[in-house]
C-alpha cells in the first residue's frame, strides 16, 4: 500500500509542477519516485522518508540552478531590468556625497549614483548600470 502513497504524492508534486512552472517540486516528484522504488523493494517507512528527503534536497540545490540558467536563458528582461548592464552616458556629475547625478540610458534621463561611494565620475564619462535601488541607477565607470 505504501507505493501507491507515494505515487499519489507524485502525481500531486507533477500536477503542482505543471500548473507553476516553477521548477520547484519536480524535484520532489523525483524523490517521491525513488521512495516508491524503496516501498516496492518493502524498505521500512522511515528508510522510504529519508530517500525522500535526501534526494529531494540533494537534487533541488544542485540541479535546480543549472536547470533555471539553461531553461530561463531564453527569456528577454523587459521593462527596468532591461537596463541593467547597459552602457550610459553621465550627463550631470555623479556624487554621492552631494547626491547628485544624472545618466542617459537609451534616451532616457535617470538619476544616478556610483557604485563605489567615494569615486566621483565626471560628466561625459561612459558607465556600466549596475543595479537599480528605487528609482536610481547605480552605475561604475567603464574603462575604455
């Protein structure tokens, strides 16, 4: 009786799968079908747990993030996160201390700060966006 447990809790864990797409319980579901294997085989319940556990764990750490950059490589970044890793042009001096700064992305006007708190990048200088905090550009000087 235990196998068919836990090809219910499979079908469960697949069915979860389908309907998010999320890549986060098919490596349950595989976990559930190696428990199974260990219940048809009539290992104790405790053993058929523990493969459960460990090889879902094992597999959602290792595999997860090299299924997530070969599946989602794929996908354009839209809207702000376009930006990040694009080329700018500062058009006011960025400093920090003085909190001011502008850059021009794609021929749009940002307000910027530089990444590293004490270098101030002068204007017509190129830079990097970095990351994007509120309605900042974090951005570091491009060597030419």
């Amino acid at each position: 009786m235990e196998p068919m447990y836990w090809l219910i809790a499979m079908a469960v864990l697949l069915i979860i799968e389908i309907i998010t797409m999320g890549l986060t319980t098919i490596w349950f579901a595989v976990g559930a079908l190696v428990a199974v294997i260990a219940a048809l085989f009539h290992a104790p319940i405790a053993v058929q747990f523990a493969l459960f556990g460990i090889v879902s764990v094992i597999l959602f750490l290792f595999t997860r993030p090299v299924a997530e950059k070969y599946l989602n490589n794929s996908r354009t970044k839209t809207n702000i996160n376009s930006i990040i890793g694009e080329e700018a042009k500062v058009t006011e001096e960025i400093d920090n201390f003085n909190q001011k700064g502008a850059v021009v992305v794609r021929g749009l006007e940002w307000t910027a700060r530089s990444a590293d708190e004490k270098e101030i990048i002068p204007e017509g200088s190129k830079v990097r966006v970095k990351e994007i905090k509120g309605v900042k550009l974090i951005v570091e000087k491009e060597l030419w």
